[in-house]
C-alpha cells in the first residue's frame, strides 16, 4: 500500500500473499462508506485540476480508515502516490517518517534553493551542518512535493499519523497547511487528535461506525453458519458498527452461543477488547512464529531483508511465517493488517523477550547508513545500567540535534540517564534532557526532569542550571509574572560558577522583568537591574555584545537616560555593525533594540529591528520571526508606510498560520488606531489587554492601552485617551512603551484642561527625550511643551518640533504636529495661519489614511471658515491581503523563489497568484507594477 507507484522496488525476500482474502476484507470493509469514498474522490479531482487538498481521515482503531486510504491509493492510479504508515516504537526519531515518506522523491532534492536543500539533507543526515528550523524543513518539503507534482499530481498518504515522530508531524503539518495550487493532496488518517495537535485545524473527515443494515451485512460475511438473532443484536450492539469488530469478535464466541447461546456484555474499551482477541489467537502460535511476529513489530521499516536477517541470527526460519498470514503480510514491506495486531504483538511479549528481538535487530542493522536506529535497538535491548550504551545514546543526542530532533533528542538523553551509573553523570545527562524537552516545547515533562535531578545530589554548577532551566521553561511557557524572580535567583546563583553564563541569565531575567511589567512582583525591573548593576566586570574583554547590552539597560533604570545613554548608544552601535555574529544577533539583538529605543533613536531602532527580521528569516527561526515581525510593523506604522506594515502582518500571520503559533497584534491594532478605525482596533484592543492579564504580560497590557490612547485621541475623545494613556504611562516610569504614552497623557490632559497633570506628565518626559539628543525625542518634547506653554514661547515651539520632526521619518508624528499648532493658531484667532497648517497636516493624514485625524483637521478648518478637500481613496484592483503582499514584493525586486520563501508557499503557489495580480491589474509583466498607478502597493 504504502510504496511510490512510479518505480517501486521488486519484493525482496518474501512470502507469498492471498489476494482473495484481502480482496474479500477490503470490498467488506467498503460496505457503507459511499460518502467517504465519494469526499475521497473529489480530492482527486481537485488535485488532477490542479489545485491541493489536505484532508484529516478520523475515527477509533478498526473503524476502516486504512481501508478507505487503499481506496484512494487504487483511485489515484493516474497519480505519483508516496505513503508511510506511522509507528509507535518509531516516534523517538526525528524526521523518519517523512525520509521515509520522500525517498521517491530525493532525486529531485538539487531544484530546491540552496538554503532549503541544505535544511532537507541535514534533517536526514545527508549532509553535516547546522541544526535547521523545522519549518525550513517544512518549506523545503513543500516545494519538493511541489516540484514532483510537475509531471502528475502528487498524492501523499499517512496513515496512523498518530504515531509519527514529532519533527516530522510538524513538518508534514506545516505542509498541509501551505499547499494552495501545486496538485498535490496529503492525507492523513488519524485515531483523534486535540486543539493543540499539529493536524488542528486541517479539514476532517469523521468516519464513525457502520449503519445497521450495513453492519449486518459486514456480520453475515464473517459468520456462515445459524446465528440467534438475539446473539447477533448482542454482538452488533457491542461493535457499534466498528468493521474490526464485527470480524474479530465473533470468532471467539462457540458455535454454541453463536447459536443460542448467552454473551455477556463486557466493560472494556472496544480495541481492548480487540487486541486482547488478537493476543489470545498468538497464543496458540508456535513459539518461532510468535518470536518472528515480534520481530516484525519491533522493526518499524517494514524491511523485509532485515527482518529476516535478524529472525536467521535468533533461528528462525521461513517456515515460522506460514501461521501467521491471517495477521501479517510479508511482501514487499512487511505489514500487520491491522496496526492493533502489531500492538497486541509487542505488549504480549515478556521484557526479556522484547529485549531479545531489539539486540538482534541492533546486530543486523548497519551502524554506518543507520545509526540511530541501531542505537535505539540496543537501547532497549539493554539490560540495567550500561555505560557503553549511555554514551551511544548521548551520541545519538547530539546528531539528533544536529538535524534539529530535538524531540528525539530529549528522548535519547532521557534514556541515556536511565542507563548511566554514577550519579553527578546521571544528573548531568537528566540536566541536558530537560533542556532539549524546553527546546521542543515538553514543558510539563522538562519540570519533571528538573524534580528528578534535583531530588539527587547536583554539584553548585548543576544546582544553577536547573534554577535556570526552570526559570526558562516558565518563562517559554507564557507564565510572565513568575519568571522573572526565577531567572534572578538563577543569576545569582551563578555567579560564583561562571560569570558570563550570568551575566547572560540576568540579560534572561531583565526581559523577562520588562516583559511580566507590573505582574512582576517583588523581582521586577528595578529589582533586575540593581542586581545586574552590581555585578563585576565582564570576563572578556573588549565586552561581549551582551554585556553592552546588559549594562546600558540595567544602568538606564538604576540610574536614569542620561547617565545610560553613552552605554546604550555603545551597544546600539556594537549590534548594528557587522561584528556581532548571526548566533550573537539572533539572540540578543532584541535586547540591542530595546537600547535604541530607549534614546529615542528611530534611525538605529529601525536599523536593528530590519536587521533582526533578516537573521530571523535567514535562519528559518519562525518561533521568533512573528516577534520581530512585529516590532519593525509599530516602525512601519509610526513612519506611516501602512502598506509595508500590512505586508508585515500578512507575513507574521502566515508565520502563526503555518506554525500554531500565538502573538499579540501588536501591528494590527496599532496600525487600526492610527487610520482611525475603531470596528477593527477596538476588539483587537480588549482582546489584547484580557489575554495580557490572564498571562501576566504588563508590557502588552501597557501597548494596548498606548494604542487606545492614540486612537481615542484621533477622535478627540480626550476623557478616554486620557485614562489610556495614564494606565499605559503606569508601567516601569520612562520606558519603552511607557515613555510612549507620555506624549499622548499630555495631548489629552492639556485639552481636558487638566494643566497639572500635563505639567507632571511632562516633567517625567523631558529627561528622557533629552538623554537621546535626537530629533525625535526633542520634537516630540517641543510640541508637548507647546501645549502648556504662552504664546510666545508656544509659537517657537510648535516650529521647533515641526522643524525637528520634519528631519525623521515620522510623518505621522510630524503631521500631529502641523495639527496641533495649527489648532492653537485658530484659538489664537491667527486664521490664516492656522489654515496653511491644518492644510497640511489634512493633506499628511489623508495621504497616509489617518481618517480620525484627518477628520480632526478637517473640523478644524471649517472651524477657520475653509472646507477640507474631499478624501480620494486608491484601488489596487481588489487584491487581497496576500495577494497585495505578493504585488509589493515583485514591486521590490525580489525572485518568485525569494518570494516563497519569504512567504512560506512553494514557488507554483506565488505564480498563481501573481497571475491574479496581474489579472485583476490590468497589467502584463512584473515591471508593470513598479510604475504609475501601482506604486502605492
């Protein structure tokens, strides 16, 4: 069922099959599933036109999901059909499946980017080099399905992907949610799977038990001879329709019973029942058949070669298969008929047993092409505590992680500490196992770990690590207010053992402060920071990256911007030159940006945020890229370029899409606020503060409310933005998003005519806009002094932030501005004045599509006895988001290739849909979109 059916290899050493009982099985199984096979059929049809499907076939252990994929496989004879079947004692090795599942299709491996290519040979040990994303993994299988369905449509089908290894569920996910228009189906069947599975989401077909009249007719086929109607009411109650059952049940039941007799109900679980029926009949095996049907279920493969190589080295010979054919098939693969049978087969050995099979499959499996596997074989083979099998496994850890398993990974250390004698090297070994379970995301099962290894004797240094480890995984798990006095306690402890590593854990913890506000308790950022100050001087020298960072940053909440600013601007400067190594920039940019920011910088904040965007999507770190993503979005959004920050949003959202992951929308409902738009920013708005609260999150708390307080402010509700702006101000004084708030406090208060509070507000702001020296920071100051100031002084004022803002890219904040004095030149009666300015400003929010302030304006120059000049609203042709996205980037010069990258789509989905574009446009070639009318994509 389950090989490429172009080029298959021949059989190699094999039983002969019996075609007419599975023949009959399988047009049994059949009965009743009309409308499975006919959604089953329509998939083929879409992928013969050219489109992808992805479909989750669902439903209990022996309900016929194998069956209705045999019926796809023989529907789509006209197809490339590639298959895998997943298997439990093979979900501890990464990517197997899915190099199982390719082999077919490795010759094509040389069309793919070289980045993509590179990622796909190093996930299957086909080349050394860094350990890749799996979502590169993801992106370089999209296109290799993409580029094989060139010729004819591709099907691939996955059966019990319930047991699939984790990388390569992720990435077959990943797969399934990109495809669009590559021809290309996936297919999955599936026992049940939850919210936060990585089928969630893909469409399901729920394939339940039989009806009635199909289930008798199933019943008459198994059992020839009378049966009592009372009987067979009994057992088609009990099968509930399942096909699996109403062939295996019966056949324990006497002939008696069959035909009269009494069966009692029974309380276990239908495929309980089931595998029980099947351990019963391996019972009544011979002991060489029973030992090769182990065998076969400790060989995931289904290689035929090793299974017998290995059933030679135990002595058993071809004819142990004859009393097996009703549960085994050994053909070209060899394969259980049902996968309860293979279940029954493994849990009715005895340990001994078990552990004998696994050393003779390690003996026969070549360490050189399969070392992994050979290594797992002896694993569980192993008997007590075994040094030489511990340090294979750790070994087999590292490759693992090489090829980005961490999953396999963590499961490799696990065993690798069970096996280890001594007890600082078991601890060690149980440390490093935690870590790669917080890697993959194991949160719950890295805590236990961390209880198991400390409930032993740790050495200072392991005693540290563990308080770190905890403190990350909390922090990684979305708990915000209780990292941070983890993350310090870990600094500490630290830093009689190795002052770098501490110095980075109090870096750890600083974020973590910034990030928990004020949920942060007792170890908050004044907390953080006051430690990280007292510190000695970093090791290195010239200081690391990281420790610039980590002294500007802790120096600018200890002692205030002035004194921090040289600092902070040494760090900016060190993180946005070509020094810092991409591991450097990956992990510790974001903390540089946070340096930028704080002088009010925007030339090097938006310098590194583009920086940050580049690594991340260079290195695949799609964990991290939506983060980033949304970042440069609030600099797209303040420069007033919404159409870059609505093609971020689209990318980030592509990311979470193809990821599961979560992000605040910072950038929607940012950029909402300033067009104006209270149906769209609103929801966003009270959705981000509930979900900040619940998750201890205070800086996003505080975003949401600087977001409402513009907003509001644009529509001149100055009661409501004035109360957002002061929860927003209330976060650690004179910080990021905090400081952000301030000008709108003052903007608000002044026009509530509530002097003392602007006048308060205003006295916390200037400090810090000065401490930068740049034009933006003392723009931003001079129209908020502005405001509260006489005439005289107001007029100088307003002109300074005009002239000062008028140097940056902040036309927003430059256009508020030529508002704002153009509001006090009308109370002043200078009319004419005033006109000249709020024309401006009118024409600025207009052009960017601020409409709330662009209406403010517009009030204000009826107010000067002047109306505004109606709005204009350019149409790109009623593109869609994604499609808009795509037009921007061919605008940009970036290759198809380039395009699908950025994008997470294989390269024939870009070019459908910039034959929309171009469609919808009007247009011919890409150059078409670089002139006139389409510039403002």
């Amino acid at each position: 069922m389950f090989t490429d059916r172009v080029g298959a290899d021949e059989p190699a050493k094999s039983r002969p099959r019996r075609p007419g009982a599975q023949a009959q099985r399988t047009h049994s199984d059949l009965l009743g599933r009309q409308a499975e096979c006919a959604e089953l059929n329509r998939l083929l049809e879409a992928v013969r036109a050219g489109e992808s499907r992805s479909l989750v076939v669902r439903g209990e252990a022996g309900v016929g999901k194998s069956t209705l994929l045999e019926h796809l496989t023989k529907a789509a004879s006209d197809c490339r059909v590639v298959g895998i079947a997943g298997v439990q004692s093979e979900m501890e090795l990464a990517f197997a499946a899915v190099h199982q599942l390719c082999a077919p299709l490795l010759d094509r491996l040389d069309s793919l980017p070289e980045p993509q290519r590179d990622a796909l040979g190093t996930a299957f040990g086909l080349r050394a080099g860094p350990a890749p994303d799996p979502f590169l993994v993801g992106l370089a299988l999209l296109n290799l399905f993409a580029a094989a369905a060139e010729e004819r449509p591709l099907v691939c089908v996955i059966d019990d992907a319930q047991w699939l290894d984790r990388a390569s569920a992720q990435v077959l996910a990943f797969v399934a949610r990109r495809l669009y228009a590559e021809s290309v189906a996936c297919v999955f069947a599936v026992r049940d799977f939850s919210e936060e599975d990585e089928l969630s989401g893909l469409p399901v077909l729920d394939v339940t038990g039989l009806r009635d009249d199909d289930a008798r007719a199933l019943l008459s086929t198994v059992i020839l001879g009378p049966l009592d109607e009372q009987v067979r009411d009994q057992i088609l109650t009990e099968a509930r329709g399942n096909p699996l059952a109403l062939r295996e049940l019966p056949r324990d039941l006497p002939s008696i019973k069959l035909a009269g007799g009494f069966v009692a109900s029974a309380a276990r679980t239908l495929s309980g029942r089931i595998e029980e029926r099947f351990q019963r009949q391996l019972k009544r095996l011979p002991a060489p058949t029973r030992q090769l049907l182990l065998l076969a279920a400790a060989e995931p493969l289904g290689d035929p070669v090793l299974l017998w190589r290995a059933a030679d080295l135990l002595g058993v010979g071809i004819a142990a298969a004859d009393a097996a054919e009703d549960m085994i098939d050994f053909g070209d693969r060899v394969r259980f008929r049902h996968p309860l049978v293979r279940s029954a087969v493994y849990r009715s050995a005895s340990l001994t047993e078990r552990q004998e099979a696994h050393r003779a499959l390690a003996e026969v499996t070549d360490p050189k092409s399969d070392p992994d596997r050979r290594a797992w074989h002896r694993a569980q083979a192993a008997v007590g505590l075994d040094e030489d099998v511990a340090v294979e496994l750790e070994e087999l850890a590292s490759r693992a992680q090489a090829r980005g398993g961490l999953v396999a990974a963590a499961a490799f250390l696990e065993r690798s500490a069970q096996l280890t004698g001594t007890r600082e090297l078991r601890a060690e070994r149980t440390l490093a196992a935690a870590q790669a379970n917080l890697q993959s995301g194991a949160f719950d099962h890295a805590l236990r770990l961390l209880a198991a290894a400390e409930a032993g004797t740790l050495t200072e240094m392991q005693r540290a690590r563990a308080d770190l480890l905890r403190g990350q995984v909390v922090f990684a798990s979305g708990a915000g207010s209780d990292a941070p006095p983890l993350l310090l306690k870990a600094a500490e402890r630290l830093e009689s053992v190795d002052l770098d590593l501490a110095r980075e854990t109090y870096m750890s913890a600083w974020m973590a402060a910034l990030f928990a506000g004020r949920y942060a308790g007792a170890s908050d950022l004044v907390e953080v920071s006051r430690a990280a100050g007292a510190l000695p001087p970093p090791t290195a020298q010239p200081p690391r990256p990281i420790d610039l960072a980590l002294d500007g940053l802790a120096l600018l909440v200890t002692a205030g911007p002035a004194a921090a600013a040289p600092a902070l601007r040494r760090a900016a400067n060190v993180f946005t030159g070509t020094g810092v190594t991409i591991e450097d920039g990956l992990r510790w940019g974001w903390h540089a940006q946070a340096a930028a920011s704080a002088l009010w910088d925007d030339d090097a904040w938006r310098a590194l945020l583009v920086r940050q965007v580049k690594l991340a999507r260079e290195a695949g770190a799609l964990d991290q890229l939506p983060i980033d993503l949304g970042a440069l979005g609030t600099s797209s959004v303040w420069r007033g370029n919404f159409a870059e920050a609505a093609s971020l949003i689209a990318e980030a959202d592509a990311v979470c899409e193809a990821t599961g992951s979560q992000v605040a929308p910072y950038t929607a409902m940012l950029l909402a606020s300033f067009r104006g738009n209270e149906e769209q920013a609103l929801p966003l708005i009270e959705t981000t503060i509930a979900e900040a609260e619940a998750g201890g999150q205070g800086i996003a708390m505080s975003y949401a409310h600087w977001v409402a307080a513009i907003l509001h402010n644009g529509h001149g509700r100055y009661n409501e933005a004035l109360a957002a702006a002061r929860r927003a101000s209330e976060e650690t004084p004179g910080l990021f998003v905090s400081m952000w708030a301030l000008p709108e406090l003052i903007e608000a208060a002044s026009r509530r005519e509530n002097t003392q509070l602007a006048e308060e507000t205003l006295a916390r702001l200037a400090p810090i806009t000065s401490a930068g020296g740049t034009d933006f920071g003392l723009g931003i100051e001079a129209r908020s002094r502005a405001l509260l100031s006489e005439p005289d002084t107001a007029d100088d004022l307003y002109r300074e932030a005009i002239g000062r803002l008028g140097r940056t890219h902040l036309r927003p904040e430059l256009a508020r501005a030529h508002l704002l004095y153009g509001e006090w030149l009308r109370r002043e009666r200078r009319r004419s004045e005033a006109r000249e300015q709020l024309r401006t400003a009118h024409e600025m929010f207009t052009a960017m599509g601020m409409e709330a302030f662009a209406d403010r304006a517009a009030r204000e120059l009826r107010a000067t006895g002047e109306k505004a000049r109606k709005r204009t609203v350019e149409t790109t042709g009623q593109l869609t988001p994604q499609e808009t996205q795509i037009a921007r980037l061919v605008r940009d010069g970036l290759t198809n290739k380039e395009i699908a990258g950025r994008l997470y789509l294989s390269t024939r989905t870009i070019e459908y849909h910039l034959s929309k574009v171009f469609a919808k446009l009007g247009i011919t070639s890409r150059n078409q979109l670089g002139r006139g009318a389409f510039l403002h994509l």
